[in-house]
C-alpha cells in the first residue's frame, strides 16, 4: 500500500466491501513498539449493526489487515472486518 499522511485520513468514510457505509474514521491504534497499524477506531453510521463489529465504548474497532483500499473512502474486508 502506498505512503498516505494520517492527516489525510481524518474523518474519511470507511465502507465494507459489500458498499455499505460503515462510519467515519476517528481514530488509529498502533503498536508503539513496531509501529504496526493496529485497528481503524470509526465513529459508526446510524445504519450499522454495532453487535456485529468489535467495539470500544461507542466506537467500532476495524483491524487494519481488513483495509483494501484507501482513496476517497476506505474500503474494508466485511468478513475480515466483523467480531470474531
């Protein structure tokens, strides 16, 4: 994936592969050790089934390894993104 600054992720919609809205971007997890992307923090859309997604207070965590794409929305694996 190429390089993209964090400042141009800020508050991008993140959509599942099925086209479905997820949410917005709030915030990143990284490994402060490795530097490793860890989750995708989203602020989830009212149409979204929060049961179904890990989440963290009122927010929905989305490993990163389920990332696509990032253009002008991220795209993310549904079956890689959802609880396990």
């Amino acid at each position: 994936m190429a390089k993209i600054f964090a400042k141009n992720l800020s508050k991008k919609n993140v959509m599942s592969s099925d086209g479905s809205i997820l949410g917005a971007l709030y915030n990143v997890v990284i490994d402060i050790r490795t530097g490793e992307l860890i989750n995708l923090v989203v602020k989830p859309d009212m149409s979204v089934d929060r049961n179904m997604y890990r989440a963290e207070g009122n927010y929905m965590l989305i490993p990163f390894g389920a990332v696509r794409a990032i253009k002008d929305v991220m795209v993310v694996d549904k079956t890689e993104a959802l609880k396990r």
